[in-house]
C-alpha cells in the first residue's frame, strides 16, 4: 500500500506528531496510521471519519490502540491534544469540523491542517483565525501543504449543537413544494442543482415499490419521488455520514419516511427495487472518482425486479450509457440539457 502525498508529508514532520490522545479526521488506510503506531508506541489514537469507506478500512485493521467513528458528529470520552485535519473541499466543512472537536479539546492543543494545495488548503490561516491562536505553514511538498496551530482558551469552552448546522431552504418542482435540509460538505447545500432538477422532470410517469436513491445526498430526489408517488418505499444510499444526517432531516421535515443507510456502492444493499434513481457522485474530496457509480451500475441488476427500471443524471462527458447497455438491458438518453443527460433503462424478463 502507497502513502497518499498527505500522508507523506505529514511523517516528513513526524516531530509534530507525538501526542497522548490525537484525534485523526478523515485520513485515509494507506499505511500512516501503522507507521504513526510504530513510532508512538504507547499512544492509543481516535480516527474519526465522514467517508464510508475509509472509516471501513481503518476499522479493519482491528488494532487495538485505534478506535473508529462514523457519523454525523463526533462524540467522545477523550480529550484531545492532537488533531490532525485533512482539509477538507468545503471551507464550511471545516468549520462545522472545527465546532463540533472544541469541546475535546485539552487547553493548547495542537491542531495539524493538511491537503493538497488545489483543495483550497492555503486559506487555512484565514479560516481558523478565531479558532486557533497562531496557523503557520509548516511545510510544503508533493502538491501539499501542512499549517500547525495551537486552539485557543476561548473556542474549547463552547458548546456544539449539530441542529445549529443545518441550512435549509425550499423548491418547488411541477407543483410539489419541499423543505431540504443539507449539512455544510452536502452536494447541492443551498439550492437545488441543475442535473437534480433535470433529473426530477424526466421520471417515470408511474411509480411504486421499492425505490433506490443511490448517492442520496440530502435526499431531495426521494422526497420529491415520496410526494408525488405515494405508494413507493423509500431507500436512501450514500458513503458519507454528513449527506446520511440531512437525508434524515428532510426527510422529517417533509413527513416522509425511509430508510438511510451507508454503503460502499452495493456492499450494504440487500433488496430488491422496482425503481433506482440517482445523481451519482463522481468526485470524492478534490479527485476525481468514477469507480464506485461504474461498479453500481455494473452490479445493480441483481438488485432490480422484474420490469423495473433505473434512471440517472450525470455529466454528458461521463460514459455511463455503455455500461448501462451492456450490465442492465436497453437504455435510452431521455433528454440532453445543460450538460447533462438523463438515461433510463430497463429489465423487460
């Protein structure tokens, strides 16, 4: 297993990082955290991450001296004299991140922020200036940099209520209006975004059963699906804890029930649908990345009744069709817009 660059940069200033209790946030399984074990012998660390996936590989490595968390906020016994941050794509993300540690934090902690330097990384300083007393770059190499702070005495002290971060605001789509609540990091967080609105124009005209929304988000697309077809069951699938907690969330605001569950693309999914509907994320962090709509869109029929279909939105650029023709039976692109296509396909045994 390769170390990440972040990761590479983080043990080129290993004299940094020894700590008591560190808190490592959304770092990934690529060899860091036994390499951080190996020379910190006697240190029991806390990882703490949004990502599904990454939260699954840490927890695998079934070490003693390493407890994971996957969730919305992170709660804990511990009090913190290290943090390390991979920064992340959202400025807001961060300071939601941030709030949500203070009160873990021991007096003068140390907080680590790192990331690649097209991630937005350099407003590091600006961004935490009410929170820590000094940001200083402390390195910079393989496309990253790393800035080190100490907290200050004032942003320990305050409480955190998650409540407080969701955004909310309203659509109204052919007649239906709905409530979406979306956490800071959340796609589409304060509007709806114009491959969802094309997508939600070009359903099927019937639906009912069991529907999966696959890449939830906060759950605007089964809302809308819940309102207008009220005989459907909803499914709502996403990697990251911060989009599982505003699908919640509006699905509440809205009266709507559903089940909402992480997955690593198919891995937790068990039934069977009638209808799957997604706008399918192909970005995780700053990289891009298709493997995990490519590998659900190629294993996805095993999960699809009899005569069901599934509908999707992406990026004209991205070469779903092929796969949707040759793993799940005729597709059809329903419309092209404003850089996006809608493709429906369905199973006729």
């Amino acid at each position: 297993m390769s170390l990440s660059n972040i990761s590479q940069v983080l043990l080129r200033n290993s004299e940094l990082l020894s700590a008591n209790t560190p808190l490592f946030i959304n770092l990934s399984n690529d060899g860091f955290i036994e390499r951080y074990l190996a020379d910190n012998l006697n240190t029991n660390i806390s990882c703490y991450n949004t990502n599904y996936v990454d939260y699954l590989a840490i927890s695998n490595l079934q070490h003693d001296k390493v407890t994971t968390s996957f969730t919305s906020e992170y709660i804990s016994e511990i009090k913190h004299d290290l943090v390390i941050v991979n920064f992340p794509k959202s400025k807001d993300e961060l300071a939601l991140t941030l709030a949500m540690i203070a009160p873990y934090l021991l007096p003068e902690a140390k907080i680590i922020l790192v990331g690649e330097k097209k991630g937005g990384v350099q407003s590091a300083p600006k961004l935490t200036q009410h929170f820590l007393n000094t940001c200083q770059k402390v390195d910079a190499a393989r496309h990253c940099i790393l800035f080190a702070g100490i907290v200050n005495s004032q942003s320990i002290n305050k409480p955190f209520n998650i409540e407080d971060w969701f955004k909310n605001y309203q659509i109204s789509v052919n007649d239906i209006e709905l409530t979406i609540a979306s956490l800071p990091g959340v796609f589409s967080q304060k509007k709806l975004d114009v491959g969802t609105a094309l997508l939600l124009n070009n359903l099927p005209k019937t639906m009912q059963g069991n529907v999966l929304d696959f890449g939830c988000g906060a759950g605007v697309i089964s809302c809308f699906i819940g309102k207008e077809f009220t005989d459907t069951k909803l499914h709502l699938l996403d990697v990251n804890a911060l989009a599982l907690a505003s699908a919640k969330k509006t699905l509440s605001l809205n009266s709507l029930t559903g089940e909402v569950f992480a997955s690593n693309s198919l891995s937790k999914v068990n039934e069977k649908y009638q209808h799957i509907v997604s706008n399918p994320p192909f970005h995780q962090g700053t990289k891009t990345n298709y493997e995990a709509t490519e590998n659900f869109l190629r294993g996805i029929k095993a999960h699809m009744t009899a005569k069901s279909n599934i509908t999707i939105v992406a990026n004209s650029f991205l070469q779903y069709s092929p796969i949707m023709k040759q793993h799940i039976g005729t597709t059809n692109t329903l419309t092209i817009k404003q850089g996006f296509s809608i493709y429906h396909s369905k199973i006729n045994y």
